[in-house]
C-alpha cells in the first residue's frame, strides 16, 4: 500500500502534511510494538534474554538480524501484523462516523 493509499484508507488526506506525517509516525511506532509484542509471545525465555540484551546494547541492526533469524517468513508476519493494525485504524475511523451521523457517543460505537 503507497503512503497515498494510507493517508485515503485512514481518511487523514484533508489533514495538513505535518499532522500526517506525524500520525504515520506514530502508526509506524504501533505497528513496531505491536510487532514486537507478537514476536516476544513466540520466543522461547533464552531468545527473549539474548533479545533484550540485544535491545539493550541500542544497536537495531543486530536486534533486526536476531528477530529474523528466529521466524522464516518474518517479513509476511511483520507485514501481516501491519495490515491488522491499519485495518482497526479504519475500523475504529468508519465507527465513529456511524456515530456521528446517528448522533451516538462515538465510545458506544468503539466498544469503550
């Protein structure tokens, strides 16, 4: 999907460039969270020690290597995790919507 793509899908294309690149930034930290978060739940305790020490040591290029060595398909996990945190991005978007044009609380239609 083309950052275009994104901007429409999310529906934050009449938003100024700078909010925009601050909300894919901060879309970009969820998915890395989240992403980390889902590999950390498919370590075994050893790997998740040589991971943190690895985190620790600040250096991404050795953590990146590690992760992808623990998961063949690492890219299409990663990948996959992305397209399900933009999908409820949308999801969450297309709901307060509804809301509003029901005239709901939109924390109703969010299930909050």
């Amino acid at each position: 999907m083309t950052t275009e793509e994104l901007i429409q899908k999310l529906g934050i294309d009449k938003v100024d460039p700078e909010t925009q690149k601050l909300l894919l930034d901060n879309l970009a930290n969820v998915v890395a969270t989240r992403v980390m978060a889902k590999v950390s739940e498919r370590l075994s305790d050893e790997d998740l020690d040589q991971l943190n020490t690895l985190i620790d040591q600040n250096d991404e290029g050795a953590v990146e290597w590690f992760v992808k060595s623990k998961f063949e398909n690492y890219d299409e996990f990663a990948a996959k995790i992305e397209e399900e945190v933009i999908e409820e991005l949308a999801e969450n978007k297309r709901a307060l919507e509804k809301a509003y044009e029901n005239g709901e609380s939109p924390a109703t239609s969010l299930n909050l």
